[in-house]
C-alpha cells in the first residue's frame, strides 16, 4: 500500500525536467521574437526621435592666446536619423565647429544576429571645397577597421575655412601682414584591429603641394620685409600599433624662398624622426648661383632650439655683393664661407662669428661706377681716404674679398669687407688694401650692410 501511494509523486517528478525545458525554450522564442521585432521597428523608432542638439565646449582644446579669435567656442551638431531604401539607417546632421557651419551625413548597414555593421560618412565645411570622407565596419569576429580621408583639395587666402583660419591665427603675431597663399592639400588616415589583438594599428599620411605664400614681416611700416616661397611641397606622415609612435622621414622641397630681395632656389630638406628630437640630415639650396647647405642638425620638438652651420661654396661674387652692399656695379669671382646659426624657440635667429672669402689663388674683379657714400661714412674711415677708395672700385681687380660678421660684445657686432689687389686708372695701374667696418648693434649693421641694397 506505501509503494502505491509514492508513485503519483515519482511521475511527477519525472515530468518537471520536460515542463521546465519548455518553459525555456518559450522564453528563448519569445525573448528572439521581441528581438526580431525590435529590430524590425528600430529604425522607425529611431527615426521619430527628436535628439537634443549636441553641444562641445572646445575653449579648453584651445592656445589660451587663440581662445579670443572666436566668437564661438563650442561644436554644436544637431542630428536627424532618417529611412532609406539601401541603408538600415542614415543619419544628417548640421551645425558649426568654433565659427564655422558644417554638415554631415552618414549610413549604416547592421546585423543584430551577426554583431557586425558597415556604413560611410562624410563631413562637409558648409561654403568651401573641404570635406572629410570616412568608410568603416567592424564584427565581433573580425574586429573594426576604419578609412579617413581628404581628398586633393585646393585652397586659397580667400578661402572661407583655411584662408580665415590662417588670417585669424597670423593676427595674433604683430610682425606679419599681408598673408597670401594658396595650395593643394590631401591627407588619409586608416585604423583596424587584427587577428583578434584589440590594440589597432594605424597610419597617416598628409601632403600639401603648389604651396605659394607671401607676406610682410615687421613690427613698423619702416621695418617691414616682403616675405615669398613659391612651389612648396611636402609629404608628412606617421604609423603606430596603440599608442605607440613612429615619424616617418620628410622631404620638403621649394621652388624659391625670397626675404627682403634675397632669394634661395630649389631649396630642400630631408628630416627624420629620433627618439627625442628631428634629425635634419641635409638641408640645402642654389643662392647666389651657388650651393648652401646645413648638416646633421637637431631639433627639439618641445623648445625647438637649436645650433648649426651653414656653409657657403662656389657663390657668385657679383650676386652676393648685390644682396649684402649697396653696389651699383659688377664682380666676378667666386666665394665661400660659413655662417653659425642658432635658434631658440623656433622663432629668434642668432649668428655666431661668420664669413664669406674669396677662393684662395683664385683673382676677381669690381667695377662701381659710384660706390655708397652712406656705408664709406659709416666705416669712420677720414674723407680723403674714403675718396680713394670710391676710386679704385672703379675698376679694381681683387686677389682677396673677405666679408666678416663677428661679435664684439653681448649687443655689438661688426660687419667688414677687406679687399686686397690692385686697381686701374688709365694706364697707371697702383696696388690696394683696405677694409671698412661697420660697428653697432646686430640690426643697425644688418640694416646698413644688406638691407640698404634693396631701398631702390
């Protein structure tokens, strides 16, 4: 009789492993079912949802000095998401970045069941030629990978993105006026994870072309300095894994390079990235009908001081006594010299003890018809001797030209020429020798012995 009365009990133990089963493949169907619908209506709830404008503050991202130049530091985006036939999802979206309107637009493809997505997206400066491009996909499987990119795009001083942001920027400097420049620019970045490692590699690369500039430099009308580099190019880059870093080697070129009248040809570089600093191994260009190169010179990134030499050779006598006198005449010969550089905080030039010499046993000569009266008063040289000097630049033939800018204390420098040889008056030929300094501080010398040269 107990044995009866245990098996009711016994079957219904038995049969709860199958009810509870059920129940859980219920839950599972409905729970995909809700899942499937959710998915089905995502898009038309999401597209029925009026989103909140998104605001940034980017006073903090700004130079404390640049903060001032915009009426609006903030990026505000107001979005939109929208149906579309080809794509689960796109969205719109406008509004500014600092003072200037932007807009955008992107699509995406999606798979709940296969966790992964796809789309594009492009970003567009409303009233200019610049837009940004982006392409992207990613899977719980295969990771994510992403493109951005520039395309060629050219740009101008009028240009209402690049041109203001460049005439916005030059204002904070008193000593630059005048800014003109237009140019090509390109740039592409890409990013993806790998092999299931989720730290990415990336890699950028950006290159401007056609640069041409020009500009005056100077803190007073009378000071001011026509600056101009026509043709620049340059192609930057950088590549990583994570956080890591690597520089990739620059080679900048240029056309032409002209300050105040003086003017460097095909001028280039080649700058390589060390552990702590910016190698540059060679940098040079064609002045004077010569050649003019630095060597091996160190840059640190975060004072960018630095000391170097650069080195004159086969220069033409004529041209570079046009460029650093008041010559109203001709030479001949040829030159070489050094001048010591160096430069603290990427802005303030310095020369050491410099000079430019004629070639040892090689011979020149040098006509001026009315040599400057200016510079021969200055040299403190007495009257009849300047008298004889203006003379024998008439038609002087030279076996030694030495131009020497050396300094003499903490805020005075000397600039002399000394010129050894022989000069010729009808048939009486008589030898010469003389030099004529000028004394003072760096700018009242530079002023008087080069940039006199280019007031005609």
């Amino acid at each position: 009789m107990a044995e009866e009365e245990k098996k009711p009990t016994e079957g219904k133990r038995r049969r709860w492993p199958k009810v509870l089963a059920w129940i859980i493949v219920g839950t599972l169907l409905v729970t995909l079912a809700m899942l499937a619908a959710l998915v089905a209506l995502a898009p038309t709830i999401l597209t029925s949802i009026d989103y909140p404008e998104y605001v940034y503050d980017l006073t903090e991202s700004l130079p404390e000095d640049a903060r001032g130049l915009f009426t609006n530091r903030t990026a505000r985006i107001k979005v939109q998401l929208m149906k579309h036939h080809a794509w689960d999802l796109v969205a719109i979206g406008e509004g500014t970045i600092l003072d200037w309107p932007v807009s955008f637009d992107a699509r995406l493809n999606y798979s709940v069941f296969g966790l992964s997505a796809d789309g594009a997206a492009h970003l567009r400066i409303n009233e200019t030629e610049m837009r940004a491009d982006a392409t992207f996909a990613a899977s719980a499987k295969d990771g994510w990978a992403v493109d951005v990119s520039i395309p060629e795009t050219e740009f101008c001083s009028d240009d209402a993105f690049l041109g203001d942001a460049a005439r916005r920027f030059a204002s904070l400097s008193q000593s630059v006026s005048n800014l003109v420049f237009s140019g090509k620019i390109k740039f592409s970045a890409s990013a993806a994870t790998t092999n299931g490692i989720p730290v990415p590699t990336w890699n950028a690369d950006a290159w401007v072309q056609g640069l041409d500039v020009a500009l005056l430099s100077g803190e007073t009308p009378v000071s001011m300095t026509p600056i101009s580099m026509d043709g620049f190019k340059m192609h930057a880059g950088a590549s990583g894994i994570g956080s890591h870093v690597d520089i990739k080697p620059t080679f900048p070129r240029a056309t032409c390079i002209e300050a105040a009248g003086f003017a460097m040809s095909n001028v280039f570089a080649s700058v390589r990235a060390t552990e702590t600093a910016y190698l540059v191994t060679e940098a040079g260009a064609d002045v004077c009908g010569g050649k003019a190169r630095i060597y091996s010179l160190f840059l640190l990134p975060e004072r960018l001081d630095a000391g170097f030499t650069l080195f004159l050779d086969d220069i033409d006598a004529g041209l570079a006594l046009e460029s650093i006198a008041e010559f109203n005449g001709t030479a001949t010969g040829r030159l070489r010299g050094k001048i010591p550089m160096r430069l603290k905080g990427g802005s303030e030039l310095s020369f050491g003890d410099a000079y430019l010499h004629s070639i040892p046993g090689e011979t020149g000569t040098i006509r001026v018809a009315d040599a400057d009266p200016r510079i021969l008063a200055l040299s403190g040289l007495p009257e009849d001797e300047r008298s004889n000097i203006a003379k024998a630049l008439r038609n002087l033939s030279y076996r030694v030209l030495n131009i020497n800018l050396r300094k003499e204390s903490e805020n005075e420098h000397a600039l002399s020429y000394k010129l050894e040889g022989s000069a010729t008056s009808g048939e009486t030929t008589v030898p010469v020798s003389f030099e004529i300094t000028l004394h003072g501080p760096m700018q009242t010398v530079i002023n008087t012995g080069i940039r006199a040269a280019r007031r005609r």
